[in-house]
C-alpha cells in the first residue's frame, strides 16, 4: 500500500509539473494536425483511428484498475466514475465514428501524426491511472459529509460543458462533411467564441473537480486549461488571418467575453 500510495503521489506531481511547459509550448508551436498541420512530424495516420488509440486507455485502464480499489463497490464511487466513463466512451469511440461518416475530403482532413497521437496516449495513461485510483481507492466518501452537494453542483457544469463540447463538435465535422475547404463555424456558442468545443471540455473538466473535490481533479482541470486555452488562441488566431474582414470581431478565443 505505501509503495502504491508513493506511486500515486509521484503521478500526482508529474501531472501538475507538465501543465507549464505544455502550456508555453502551445503558445510558441502548435500540434500539426488539423489546420495547423504541416510536414516534419513524421508518419501520420487517419484521424479517427488516432482518435480511438490514443483516447482508448482513459476506458480500458480505467476498467481494469476501478475494481481493485477499496471503494470499487461504494455507490458514491460508482456515481462518480460514470461521467468520466461517459466523456471517453464518446471521445474513444462516437467521435471516431463521426469523423469517418462526415470526413469526404482527404485534403480537408489530413494525416494525424503518430508523434502526436503517442505523447497523448502517454498522457492519458497517467491521467486515467491517476482519476480512477483516486475515486476507487483513495477518496474518503465516508469524512465527505459534502458529496452529494458537490456532486450534484458538479454534475450540472460537466453536464453543460459536455453538451456545449459535443454540438461544438458536431458542426465542425459537419462542415468537413461538405469537403469545400475550411468555412467560418455558425450559431450557437460559435457566435461567442472561435473554439466553443474547447470552451466545453474546460467546463466538463472543472466540473469533474468539483465532483471528485481532489487534487487529481483539479490537476486535470489545470492541465486542460494549458492545453487548449493557447491552442484556442491559435486558431482563433488562423481564423482571423485567413478569413479576415469576413470574420466576426466580437468573437473571443474560448472564453466567451473575455479571452
């Protein structure tokens, strides 16, 4: 147990000391794929078939570790883990569906790099080891007199960043489906903000935190922020070069009214 405890603090702190470094380097160079795509990283493979290997191991490594856990049983754990299971149950497999229904156009799409598809496999390793050890086996339901209140908070903002993540997605897939090149996103949040499907997976993600109300949580919280807030600037960046006056001023990067 102390071996595993030691462990699981050393996953802990790896999570909170890679946000930085991920972070400033968002800021300077951006992943290469999608309409930041370009030569130099490498072989690359289909976008949904990177999709499911690389979100694959936040279902399978979740799965095979919750039932060792002390509390695998406790319903309070198992309420907890549902949206987790929810999220990547829709981002390892509906999403790459998605994609392969709606993708026509080659062009339009790419190559996914497998540099790239690696370093977030690796990342969702340690992440998923690090949510589903701290819900099965580490939170202490039993001193939490607030967990249903957290819980119930907690499950509204995730739901709604969800549902703002999902329909973001789905009219950006649908707009590849077209195959006429890149288009200026339309309606509903996309009238706020350039990257509302961004906007969405940050609020899921601090909606988790309140609901587990634990360091894991909030370190994942924070690791989205230094992921896609930098990545949210570079293409809301991309679409003001590219569409230029044609490009709605008012909108923000990913927060809506403020950044």
């Amino acid at each position: 147990m102390a071996s595993d405890q030691t462990f699981f603090h050393n996953c802990l702190l790896s999570l909170y000391l890679i946000a930085p470094p991920t972070y400033i380097s968002l800021r300077f160079l951006q992943a290469p794929y999608g309409k930041h795509r370009r030569p130099g990283w490498g072989p690359t493979m289909s976008p949904p078939l990177a999709w499911f290997l690389m979100e694959s191991p936040t279902l399978w490594l979740t799965l095979l570790l919750f039932p060792s856990g002390l509390h695998s049983s406790n319903p309070k754990a198992l309420f907890l883990i549902v949206p987790f299971l929810f999220h990547y149950f829709h981002r390892t497999f509906l999403y790459p569906l998605r994609l392969c229904r709606n993708t026509t156009n080659p062009k339009t799409s790419g190559g996914f790099p497998v540099s790239v598809a690696l370093m977030a496999f690796g990342f969702n390793l340690l992440n998923a080891y690090l949510q589903a050890r701290w819900v099965s086996q580490y939170k202490d339901y039993e001193a939490d007199g607030w967990f249903w209140w957290r819980f119930c908070v907690g499950l509204v903002v995730f739901g709604y960043g969800m549902a703002v993540n999902i329909w973001s997605d789905r009219v950006l897939v649908g707009l590849k489906k077209e195959g006429k090149g890149y288009k200026v996103p339309k309606g509903g949040w996309f009238e706020l903000v350039s990257c509302p499907n961004y906007y969405g997976e940050i609020v899921e993600w601090l909606g988790w935190a309140v609901m587990t109300w634990s360091w894991a949580g909030l370190g994942f919280f924070l690791y989205t922020c230094a992921n896609l807030v930098p990545r949210a600037r570079a293409n809301h960046k991309w679409y003001l070069e590219k569409f230029g006056e044609d490009y709605p001023k008012g909108r923000k990067a990913v927060i809506p009214f403020l950044y």
